[in-house]
C-alpha cells in the first residue's frame, strides 16, 4: 500500500532595485529582485512549503524563522536541501512537483532549464518532473504594476 500525499505552497515578495533576482536557485540578470530575509527566492520557498505541507511538517516559517540571523541573507537552495533531508529522512519520497511563476518581468524563460536543474538536483528527480510555468498578471494587480512576485507549488509524496 503506497501513502500518497499532495501539499501546495504559495509565496510573495516585493520586487525591488537593488537586490539581486535569484528565482529557482539562478541569479537572472535583472535591476530589480525579491527582497526577504533570506535571498527571497519565492519559487523555492513554494517548493518548500508544498513538500513540508504534504509530509506534516508544517510550514518554511516554522523550519527557518526571519527571527533568527542563520536565516539572513540564506541560500534558498540550502533551505530545500535541509527541507528535503528532514522530509525523507521520515522516510517520504518525490514523484514530482509543479510551479507557476507569476511576474511582469525579468522574463524567465531562458533560465528555465536551470531551475529545474536545481530542483531536480536536490530532490532526486529527473528535469521532467519538475514543472516550471511563468507568466504576467496582464499587467493587473501588484504583479501586473511589476511590483512583486508570486509563486506556486504543488509537489506529490509517497510513502511505502
Ligand atoms: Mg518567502
């Protein structure tokens, strides 16, 4: 008997001048990032919250609080790597997790490829099970006024 479970995670920062646009572990060539505690990487933070929200494990606030300095200025690839070591350390495994990227710009497409890179590297999945889709707001709301980026993930579990 094979224990499924999906989880969803969803995540905002503001876009700002000056901070560097680190989306799914790449730094995009960009005037304007996601400002946050850590480098504010919404898509991984997404991700995060999807896997820890299918195993029972809460949520990336309670894993890494922005109360506490190890957090400042953290790889958000280095948070899914201890996200994901805790996750199957319980003994959950990863069929495969999708993502939808919400901003007005920088366009993300040429970066795709190396997001899933990341991800797939950290969660032992091939590239192919691990959707990244991107688009505007059409130019509503704070996304469309470019002013922030939002993210979602879905990610499926088992366990034998
Ligand atoms: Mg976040």
């Amino acid at each position: 008997m094979i224990n499924l479970r999906v989880g969803q995670g969803l995540d905002i920062h503001p876009l700002v001048s000056g901070r560097a646009c680190i989306l799914g572990g790449v730094n995009i060539p960009s005037e304007i990032g996601p400002a946050g505690h850590s480098d504010a990487d919404a898509l991984l933070h997404a991700i995060i919250d999807a896997i820890l929200g299918a195993a029972g494990l809460g949520d990336i606030g309670g894993m890494f609080p922005d109360t506490e300095s190890a957090w400042k200025g953290a790889s958000s690839l280095e948070l899914l790597r201890l996200a994901w070591g805790k996750t199957a350390s319980l003994g959950w495994r990863i069929m495969n997790v999708d993502c939808c990227l919400l901003l007005e710009r920088p366009k993300i497409a040429p970066y795709v490829p190396a997001m899933k890179s990341n991800i797939a590297g950290i969660l032992g999945l091939d590239p192919d099970a691990v959707g990244i889709k991107a688009t505007t707001a059409e130019k509503l709301g704070f996304v469309g006024r470019g002013e922030g980026v939002f993210a979602s993930a879905s990610a499926l579990l088992y366990r034998e």
